[in-house]
C-alpha cells in the first residue's frame, strides 16, 4: 500500500493573570497512512494555585476503521477521571484492547 503524506497541525495559546491566574488551551491534528488523531484540552489554575485540566483525544485507525475517543480531567475536588471508548468502523462500541 503505497503511503499517503501526513498531515498535522497544533495551536495553542497561554494567558497569565496579574492575580496568578492562569490558563493555557491547547490542540493538534494529524492525519497520515496509519491513521488519524484529534486532541483538545485546557489547564487552569485560578489565583489561589487550585489547578483544573481537562483533554478529550479521538484517534482512528485508518486499516481497520476502528477508533477511540478518550477524555480525562482533573481537579482538587474530584481528583483525576479518565475514561475511553472503542468504536468499530460501523460505529457499534467494542472493546477497548
């Protein structure tokens, strides 16, 4: 299978606070023979230093059609939460290996 040109691209931006706030987002792209992933997230930290994130990723494997979409977040209160979930290439969940 002849390979295709990947393809990618990431921004990002980071804002500080004369109270010591502070924010930064962030998100990439990429695309090539193997497949595809998007990913967004953001960290906070408010002027007491109580921090907060947050990141969702989908990737999809472009031989199988198979993906995932995954999401984690975190903060003081609830600690640090992932989850993730396997789709086939028809959209039926699956499990995640």
């Amino acid at each position: 299978m002849p390979r295709r040109p990947a393809a990618a691209s990431r921004a990002g931006t980071n804002t500080r606070n004369a109270d010591g706030s502070a924010t930064h987002r962030s998100s990439l792209s990429a695309s090539g023979s193997q497949g595809s992933v998007q990913s967004s997230g953001s960290a906070s930290r408010d002027a007491s230093g109580n921090v907060t994130q947050s990141r969702s990723t989908s990737a999809t494997n472009a031989a199988t059609g198979n993906s995932v979409q995954s999401s984690s977040s975190y903060s003081k209160d609830t600690g640090l939460t992932r989850s993730a979930t396997c789709y086939n290439a028809s959209g039926a969940v699956i499990a995640c290996r």
